[in-house]
C-alpha cells in the first residue's frame, strides 16, 4: 500500500488520474493537493471525497510549509506532480503565474520531497514523477523525426519555457540530491473533463452553440493525440517500473494537423444530429439541428505568435521498457469524448460561465478572420 500525492488533482489530467489510480490500487491511500484555479473542477470526484476514498486539500505547491506539513502527517512515498498553469494561449497573455506554479511551485515541492523522505528515512522506496510536455522540445518541419527523449530543449512559448525549467529543476534534484524521480513528457491530451479553453472541447461546444470554430492561422499545425486515460496507464507505469532519473516520453502516434481535428469533430457532431433527434431541441443553435453542417462555422483567424508547427513524439522507449503502448485509436477516443461533452452539459456550461467568459473575450476579440 502506497501514501500518494498528486498535485493538480482537480485538474484535466488530474482528475482522470486520480479515477484510475482508485480502480487500479484501490488500497493506495490518496491525498489530492490543488488550488482550484479556473481550470479545477471537484465535481467528478465529490462522491470519492465524501465517502473519504480520497482526500483533498485546497492549497498551493508554493505553500512550503503545507507541503511539508502534508508530507509530515501522510507519509507519501508517491507524488504524482501534476499541477501546473497549462494553457498555452494564457501564458503569452499573462506569463507570470507560469514562473510562479510551474517553476517556483516545482521547486518547492521537490524540496519538500527530498528534505521530509530524509528527515523520515524513506527517500529509499519514495518515487517522484513529474509530468511535463513535449512542448519543452520546441517544433518539428514536416518531415523530421518524431522528439525523442535524448532531443534538445527548445522551449518556444513561456508555458514551454517554464516546464523545460521545472524538468531543469527536477534533473539537478536527481544528479546533486539524488532525488528519486523521473520524469514524462506527453503529447496533447483529449478526452472527458478537459478545459474548454483547449482546441477539441472548444471547438465541441462553440459548434453545439452555433459560435464560430477559430482555427488558428491556416490550421496546418499538426498536434500527435493521446487519450488521457492511455496517458494515465502510461503515468501509473513509469511511477512504478521506470528507472529512477530517467525521462520517458508518451505519445498517443495520432498526428493530425488542426483542420483535420476540427473537420472530424463537425463531421462527428452532424452525424449524431441526424440519427439522435433529441438533440436538435437541446442545442437549436447548432447548424446540424437545422440540417447544416456544423463546418460552415469553420473561421480561420489570426495566428498564436510563435505557434509551434508540429509536435511528433516518439514513445518507443516507455513501450521497449515498460511495455506500455497506446491503445485508444483517435476517430474512437474523439467520438467517446464527443459524447461525453453531449451528455455532460451540466458540467460544461458550469465551467463556461463566470472568469471563463471574460478569458474567450480576451483571447479571441484581437483574432480577425484571415
Ligand atoms: P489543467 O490546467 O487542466 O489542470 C492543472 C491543475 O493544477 C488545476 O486543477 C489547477 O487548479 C492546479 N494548479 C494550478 N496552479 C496550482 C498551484 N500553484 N498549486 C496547486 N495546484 C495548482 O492541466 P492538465 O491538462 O490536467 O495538465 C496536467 C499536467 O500535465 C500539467 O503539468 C501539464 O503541463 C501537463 N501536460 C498536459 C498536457 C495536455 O494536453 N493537457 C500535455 C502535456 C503535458
Ligand atoms: P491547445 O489545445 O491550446 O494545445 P497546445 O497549444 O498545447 O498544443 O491547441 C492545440 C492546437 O490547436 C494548437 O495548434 C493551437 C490550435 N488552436 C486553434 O487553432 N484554435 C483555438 O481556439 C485553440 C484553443 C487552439
């Protein structure tokens, strides 16, 4: 039986993580650690909180003395470092709150980490992950290889820059400390409870609200998706089978470029219209509850500045090593979450209203059709 820590919990990936965790070691004892910032949402796990499979704790990895206050009291012997600021279009509006979390956060949780499991003298059968991205490695042309873990840094946006700093910051802590961790760099995730400040739930729920679909510059950005829950499988394996103070990179080997994604997504939406008719009154604005297709929202808008071309990851390593390989193929994972976002309404149009309404102002005003 493991004590588990995992920073972020309310998150996206958190979140999903923290269900899988449950169903694969139900014995584990789990301690969720999230500041609840716009993009937390505790309401898949409530049930878990309030039949107390699951503890959570409202707090910031900033917070040096709760973190080591929570390390005292639950002796974790994992932590599952998942929380940071995340969205890219964000960190170019405000950068600040991605040094803060994502590199002094980090720092301070790796401090922690290392001061209470040698205090405690467990640091011997303690693991760390730190889950980062495969933004850290910069952009790939067209034809070159996929990012392996051994590609140079070349972080391009400050929410790239801030996560290549905390993977600088958690390398040092494993060669100078020798800290027990490792560390993962995945591709974009999809799949249910993710933010609809990010491209698939955005562009699901505008269609359903007949908005227009904004496609950043001329769409031929190539993204490689990873369902969340084969990321999640892939988190759970490295934690506890991957060599300490290596990386592991993770890939869903589902390249797309963005105008496919969204072409999908409205061709997936009118067929669900045209066999489902209980739709059509739910979401009258939608051009499919009125026979149109839902691409003739498509609007390609002014560019993200400094908009990585293509991402590709190479994941050869976690599945020669581990044995863990991908399994979600992308027209099912985007339908399933499809679906999802068609039977949560409740869920998302709570996440859209409020803070979220001003963030859509602020990014997409300055965008004109191009
Ligand atoms: P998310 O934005 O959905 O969730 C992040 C969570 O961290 C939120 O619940 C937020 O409240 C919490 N948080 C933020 N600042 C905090 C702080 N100072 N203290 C405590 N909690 C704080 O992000 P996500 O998509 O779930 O991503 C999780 C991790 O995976 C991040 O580290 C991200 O960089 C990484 N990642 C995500 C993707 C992706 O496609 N979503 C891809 C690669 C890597
Ligand atoms: P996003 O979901 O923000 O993830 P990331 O920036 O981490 O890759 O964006 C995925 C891709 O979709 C990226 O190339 C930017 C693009 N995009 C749009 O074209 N329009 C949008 O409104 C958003 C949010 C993203």
């Amino acid at each position: 039986m493991q004590s588990v820590l995992i920073t972020g919990g309310a998150g996206f990936i958190g979140q999903n993580l923290v269900h899988a965790w449950r169903a694969a070691e139900p014995s584990d004892r789990l301690v969720i650690v999230d500041a609840m910032t716009y993009a937390a949402n505790l309401r898949s796990l409530e049930p878990l909180i309030a039949d107390r499979s699951i503890s959570f704790v409202k707090g910031d990895i900033k917070d040096a003395a709760l973190m080591r206050r929570l390390f005292d009291e639950h002796k974790f012997t994992r932590v599952a470092h998942l929380a940071a600021e995340s969205h890219v279009d964000r960190s170019i509006a405000d950068p600040e709150a991605f040094l803060q979390t994502n590199v002094l956060g980090t720092f301070t949780l790796l401090k922690t980490a290392l001061e209470a499991w040698l205090a405690a003298g467990t640091i011997e059968h303690s693991r760390f992950l730190h889950v980062s991205t495969d933004e850290v490695y910069g952009s790939l042309g067209p034809s070159d290889p996929a990012f392996l873990e051994s590609s140079p840094y070349r972080p391009n946006s400050p929410y790239a820059a801030s996560k290549a700093a905390s993977d600088h910051l958690v390398r040092a802590y494993v060669e100078t400390y020798g800290l027990p961790a490792l560390i993962t760099n995945c591709s974009n995730n999809y799949g249910s409870y993710q933010h609809p400040e990010k491209l698939i739930p955005l562009m699901i729920i505008h269609a359903l609200e007949g908005k227009p679909l904004p496609i950043y510059g001329d769409g031929s950005n190539v993204r490689d998706w990873l369902h969340v829950s084969d990321h999640c499988a892939a988190l759970m394996a490295v934690i506890e089978r991957g060599r300490l103070g290596e990386t592991y990179n993770v890939g869903g080997g589902n390249e797309r470029n963005n105008r496919d994604v969204v072409g999908l997504i409205c061709d997936a939406l009118d067929r669900a219209f045209a066999t489902d008719a209980s739709l059509a009154p739910r979401f009258p604005s939608c051009p499919a509850a009125s026979g149109k297709s839902c691409r003739s929202l498509i609007s390609f808008v002014t560019d993200r500045p400094g908009h990585d071309h293509r991402y590709a990851i190479d994941a050869t390593k976690l599945a020669r090593e581990l044995g863990n390989r991908c399994s979600v193929n992308f027209e099912d994972g985007l339908g399933q979450t499809i679906n999802w976002y068609l039977d949560h309404e409740d869920w998302w149009r709570e996440v859209t209203s409020g803070a979220y309404k001003a963030w859509i102002d602020k990014n997409y005003s300055f965008r004109i059709a191009v």
